[in-house]
C-alpha cells in the first residue's frame, strides 16, 4: 500500500481490528499429511498410519477422517462424522459466549441484619441459582437506624451464607460497609461442579492430553 492510498483510508477503517474467524478443519481427501495419527471412532488411537490408510478406514467405518489437532507432528486425526463435529464445536463455542455474557452480569440480592430463617433460606436458594447459571451476585446486608450499633450481625450473616455455599461460591469482594450497607461480591466456584460438567471436562482433558502426546 502506497503512503498516498494510506492517507485516503479513514482512521476507523485504517485501525479497524480484525475479524475473528472461527477455526477451519480439514477432512478426508484434504488433509495433505502423509503420516497422521490416527484416532477411533471410540476415542482409542489406532496409531500413526499413512494417509492412504487413514482414507481407507474412514471409507470402511463410514465416517470422516477430520484433522481435529493440525499443529501436532504428526497431525491428530479422529474418525467422526463431520457435520456433527461441526454441530458439536459451534455448540462450544455458543456454550463459551453464554457463560462469558453471564459471568459479565451480576446479580443482588438484599438481606436485613436480623433475617429471619425462612426467608434466608429463600435467598440463599436464589443465590444458589444464580452461582449455578453462572453469575456473579452482588451481597448487601441493609442496615437502618439502631441497627447499625451492631455491625457485627451483618459480618457474622455473610459468614454464615459463605458457610451454606461452600464449593459453589467463593468471595471476590471482601465485606465492607459502605453507608448503611455492607457489601460483598461473590462469585462461582469452579470446585463446585456438577457431576456432568465433571464428565465433559474430562472428556475434553483426554482429547487435549491425545493432541499434546503426539507432540
């Protein structure tokens, strides 16, 4: 680009940044590696197999050869079929933007002092949800009048929530007052994973430990 057509761009155009693209992958007679490693359909690898051979087991288990790992050397390669890995990763990919929104939101919910324990165990209940939706939750304690001689009761009622969240919250904000009220952030806790996200990220943590030993 000449200094002439650099001067007859605009500054928005000129220092736009650019487009994220989303990850290509190569299939079947694309894949141009002469020496890959070969991965089941069942997740157990077959082994590093020429490119001819890698076609053939693809044509006999009637699915696509997919190079799911192109960095490696050889090249990772999973026998799946490629419109539903496709329909898989763009799911991920929908899944992060969502948890990556809800961890941007934050929710409040208000206590008293001197909450009664019905309706703690309400809030505590809607905290619960929120933790599990992924959000981080705004925590105030209102204080009125009198109320605010004996601080003490508002820190002992974060500490006794934090107690009923264990493995699902975990303070970000330490407690403070501002005003007549005290504050607190709390956030999701990755220790408190549900049994089926445990599942999916092991699942996930064998694929990557596939990809990092063909290195």
């Amino acid at each position: 680009m000449s200094e002439e057509d650099f001067c007859t761009i605009s500054p928005l155009a000129r220092y736009k940044r650019p487009i994220q693209r989303k990850p290509s992958y190569r299939a079947n007679e694309r894949i141009w590696a002469q020496k890959v490693r070969l991965v089941g359909a069942d997740g157990k690898q077959i082994g590093i197999v020429s490119r001819e051979k890698m076609l053939a087991a693809a044509r006999e288990a009637d699915l696509d050869a997919v190079e799911v790992v192109a960095t490696a050397n050889p090249p990772v390669v999973k026998l799946i079929d490629f419109n539903k890995f496709k329909y898989q990763e763009e799911k991920k990919e929908r899944e992060t933007r969502r948890k990556e929104r809800k961890a941007s939101e934050q929710k409040e919910v208000r206590f008293s002092p001197f909450i009664g324990e019905g309706d703690f165990e309400v809030r505590l209940g809607r905290i619960k949800e929120f933790l599990g939706d992924g959000h981080k939750i705004r925590v105030v304690v209102q204080f009125k009048g009198r109320q605010m001689a004996k601080r003490q009761f508002g820190y002992d009622l974060i500490t006794k929530l934090m107690g009923k969240l264990e493995g699902r919250g975990k303070i970000d904000q330490k407690p403070k007052f501002l005003g007549r009220r005290l504050v607190t952030v709390i956030s999701p806790d990755s220790g408190g994973k549900t049994d089926g996200k445990k599942e999916e990220d092991q699942k996930q943590a064998k694929d990557e430990k596939i990809g990092k030993s063909a290195v």
